[in-house]
C-alpha cells in the first residue's frame, strides 16, 4: 500500500484476501495500492475518488456526518411517484448540493421518491454514469461522499425519497482496476458493454459480496431508500440461487438489523416475472420491475413509430393489454425477436411494475436525444401522461417531462483517452445509420456541447406551454392521491374497452373511468354509466355525457367519476 510518503507490505491471509493494520489511515488520507509490481491503483471499495477514477482513494470516516432523518420511513412503493434525475444535468450547476434547492418544485408536484442516475465515480467529469469503475465512491464532480449525504437527508426533511440507480452487470472501460485484484470478470459470458462479472464461476463467492456490500453501503451508510438495479439480462448467474435472489437476502437482513425499509428494483427486457415474485414460490424477491412492455405499447400507439422493437406494438390492443395484464409479450411471439417471449404476470400486482412514457434510456438513446414532447402534439402529451399516472403501475416521470422541457437528453461522455474518446463516438455513429441519420448529424459524445444541450431550462416553467403542461402533470397527481382505486395495484379490477378502427379507448378503474379519443376528428365513445358520472379532468372543454357515451374531441383525454361511489 502507498500512502504519502510511505509504502507498506500486505500480507495474505485467507481465502485470497490481503491485510494490513493501518492505524495511519484517518478520514481524508489519501492511499494506493500496488499489485505484482504494478500501480499505483485505486482501492477497489474506495469510497471517495477526489481525482478521479486513475488517482489515489481517500478514507473516509461515515460516522463523521451528521444525519438529521433520524425515525424516517419511506412512503410505500404503491403510493410512490417517481422523479428520475441526472445530477449533472439537473440543474445549471450540475451538484448534489444544486439539486438540493429545486427539490420544492419536486414536492410541488407531488412527487414522492427521487431516482437518482448512477453516481459511482466514472470517467471524467460528465457522463451518464453507467460506466462507472469505483461503485463505492460518489463521484467527485457532482460533491463527492459529503455531497451525495447532503442530498439525501434534505429529501428525507421534505418527505422524499431516494432510490439510486446501481450498475451490476459491468464497469466502464476507463479506470476499470477491478480485474487486477481478483477474478471479478469471465469470459464465459459476454455484455453489450465490456467484460461479463463472474457471479456463478470460481472464487465468485467474493465477487458476488463485493456487489452485496456495495448495496448494503449505498442502503447502510448513504440512507438510500432502495436501489434500482439496471439491465439485470445481462447477469448471467447459474447458481442454484441467482445472484439477485442473494441481493434480495441481503437487504432483508439490513432491514431487520436497522429498522428500515428498502426496495429494489430491476431493469429487465426479460419480461419474466420470477425477478419480482417472492423466493417462497421460486422467485428472486425483488420488489419491482420497469414495465417495458407498457412504456412501448403506449409510445408506439401515440407517436406511430414501428422501428426496432416498436414493431412489436402500435395497436391499441397491446396498450390494453398492457394496463390489465402487466406484460404484453407473456409467452407470445415477438416479430422482432423473431422468437416467442415472456411469461405470464397474473396473480401479480400493479405494484411490481414501474410504468412510465419517458425515461432516460428511451429519450438519450433516441439519435438527437428527443423527447416525447418533440414527437407528438401536446394533446397527445397530456393522454400519455394521464394514462402513465392512472394506470396500475407504480409511475414514474423523467426529468423535465412534467413541463415537457423543450431541451434533448443527449449521450454525453468525458473519457480522458482520446482513442477512447474516438471510439465512442465512431460507435454512436455507426449505431444510428440504419434509422437513416448521417454521422455528423449525431451528435459528438464527447463534446461539451452535446452535454450542456442536455440540461434542464427551468425558467421555462413560468412560460407557455410548458406551464400548462406542468399543471397538468399536477392535477393527474393530485386525482391519484384522492382516489384510492387510482393506486390500486390489483389488475383484474382495470377493464379496459377499445376500437382498434375509430382509435379509442376507455380504463376502468374502481370508481373511475379514463376516456381517450386518438382520433383525429371528434366522436361520441361508448362509455358505461354516464348518466352517474361527473368529468373531474379534461384535455379539453367540449365534453359531453349522454346515453352511456361521451363525446370527446379529437386527441382528447376525460377523466370522469361515478357520483353513486364516493370513494
């Protein structure tokens, strides 16, 4: 180990581990380590990078802050609205601290949980966090350990809570030190993103407590509320208890030791409901799951887009299906994967699935980082947010989303590499040429640019439309506070009625009903039990109720409850 000036001898213990008695190492002393002669490396559970990912680690003591959410309890999952965030583009600032001051127009709004993107230190200053190297330290450019505490106990004094996304399936190229200390990687398996983590081959046993630990670290010494767990496909573990059944496990125990409760939540293309179902019945636990299925049917059935996996969906059949089955593809067969996909969710609730219209992957991995609110009008903006926050599913909104931000969510890197640098770039290209874009129409990762484009405007707020739109996204929230049957996770209590030829559909959910009209001219829609139901929403005025039918305008959305039922 090097520390300063001094340079120490480890000795092997156990198991393959290395020690040391250090009584030298204080809070805020920098080290190294040194392997086979090699080095200076980082530590691999650093927990404070102040340099970066290639610079020494720094000690730090967690027992030195002091927390102020002493007795805090997260709201449950079922109520949850989730917000998620990027620091970096959050605000001008791009700060865990910046980030603290627009946490009351979150509240506003009536947000209840904070998604933050990934924070472990990755390569550089700015990027999306998914390559992140030292997945125990908050990365520097954004206020570093101190910083990321600040955050959290501010969002627990104003009620919110915060979940952190955490990457598991790899590391990123730059800083990636973890293969010198052990057999973390294999090449059994392979990712879209570098080496495959060894979860199921020799020595994984402290492979697979590295990944517990740092969960239990984010949960223990950050008040992190959950962690949602990003493309949990690409772990490949074929012991008899996956790994993520061994997380689930894990923070279980945590909960008992402190008296707290945590979620998890997957990432999945898997569409396979053992992730969420509990280990009693041969599932690995976890709480949730983001429902791709859902996200997809409606995006394709509002912008009419029927590329890449889109092609699976567009009918209002599939979106339908969706809000009362949970999962679309459930064993059917899926003309892009040319393969039959999924597994049936039933006996699940809604509140094992994260439904959403926007999230970072769908807008940052479009080529110019467009959001919804660029690809269709504000009327069909406002039927996707609604049925996003009256469906069964725990929702969930994207940064900006709520005021639909007129600025991109671009693919942004800083690697310090220039062949790296290059290469991201040539690949960011080569991705988009078959969706007819030509290269220096994409824009460059790896410039400044491409990642100042990508912060949020927030004096558009007080500006129309996105005022409106705003108002909007806060009056949808308040109608699901109010009436329980909107937070109902229970699926086979929504039916939902449709005609694929005139484009409309109307969910049923307890006492209330959501209409939609997709067409482009108005209609009167077939709509049970109008003579006892009042509108409590509407995108638009001309409404009216006769004779079990509504009339709506065209692309037009109303919210409307029976008068018998008080809720």
């Amino acid at each position: 180990m090097d520390c300063g000036d001094r340079r120490v001898n480890m000795a092997k213990s156990a198991a393959g581990w290395w020690t040391l008695d250090a009584p030298f190492i204080d809070h805020g002393v920098d080290y190294a380590f040194r392997v086979d002669g090699d080095g200076p490396f980082p530590d691999p559970r650093s927990a404070w990078q102040p340099q970066g990912v290639h610079g020494p680690s720094r000690w730090v003591d967690h027992a030195r802050f002091t927390w102020s959410d002493a007795g805090w309890q997260p709201p449950p999952l079922g109520s949850a609205v989730i917000y998620e965030l990027h620091v970096g583009t959050f605000t001008p600032k791009g700060t865990f601290q910046s980030a603290i001051e627009r946490l009351g127009e979150l509240i506003d709004l009536g947000v209840t949980h904070v998604e933050l993107m990934p924070v472990a230190e990755f390569s550089g200053n700015r990027g999306w966090g998914y390559d992140g190297v030292d997945l125990y330290a908050p990365h520097h450019a954004y206020g570093g350990p101190e910083g990321l505490k600040r955050l959290v106990d501010a969002c627990h004094r104003r009620g919110l809570a915060v979940l952190l996304d955490v990457v598991y399936n790899h590391l990123g190229p730059a800083g990636n030190y973890l293969g010198r200390f052990g057999p973390y990687f294999t090449d059994r398996y392979a990712t879209p993103w570098g080496q495959a983590v060894n979860f199921d081959g020799p020595f994984s046993d402290e492979v697979r407590r590295f990944f517990a630990d740092n969960a239990r670290m984010w949960l223990r010494d950050y008040h992190m509320d959950g962690l949602r767990i990003d493309a949990v496909h690409a772990i490949v573990d074929t012991s008899a208890i996956h790994f993520l059944e061994h997380l689930a496990a894990v923070v279980k125990d945590l909960e008992t030791e402190l008296g707290r409760h945590f979620v998890l939540i997957a990432e999945s293309d898997l569409n396979d409901p053992r992730i969420v179902s509990p280990s009693e019945v041969g599932g690995y636990g976890l709480d949730a799951q983001w429902n791709e299925d859902f996200h997809h049917s409606l995006h394709a059935v509002l912008t009419g887009e029927n590329d890449g996996y889109y092609r699976d969906f567009g009918k209002l059949a599939d979106l339908a299906k969706a809000l009362s089955n949970g999962l679309v593809y459930d064993g059917r067969y899926s003309a892009h994967r040319r393969r039959h996909h999924g597994r049936s969710a039933a006996g699940l609730s809604g509140h094992r699935f994260v439904g959403c219209l926007q999230n970072h992957d769908q807008v940052g991995n479009r080529a110019v980082g467009h959001r919804t609110s660029h690809l269709v009008s504000q009327d069909r903006l406002k039927i996707g947010a609604a049925l996003v926050l009256t469906a069964p599913f725990v929702p969930m909104l994207f940064q900006g989303e709520e005021w639909a931000a007129s600025t991109p969510f671009l693919y942004f890197t800083d690697h310090q590499d220039p062949e790296l640098g290059a290469a991201v770039k040539a690949g960011r290209q080569a991705e988009f040429v078959d969706f007819g874009w030509k290269p220096d129409q994409i824009p460059d990762p790896q410039e400044e640019e491409t990642f100042l484009r990508s912060k949020l405007d927030w004096d558009e707020l007080g500006r129309a439309p996105h005022d409106a739109m705003y108002e909007w996204h806060r009056a949808l929230i308040g109608l699901r506070r109010r009436f329980p049957a909107l937070r109902d996770g229970r699926m086979e209590r929504t039916t939902v009625d449709l005609d694929e030829e005139a484009r409309w559909l109307v969910m049923r959910r307890g006492e209330v009903s959501v209409a939609c009209n997709l067409a482009e001219a108005s209609q009167w829609i077939p709509c049970r039990g109008t003579a006892d139901q009042t509108i409590l929403l509407a995108t638009h005025s001309a409404v009216a109720l006769e004779n079990d039918k509504i009339f709506l305008p065209p692309e037009s959305l109303t919210i409307l409850k029976d008068s018998k039922n008080q809720g």
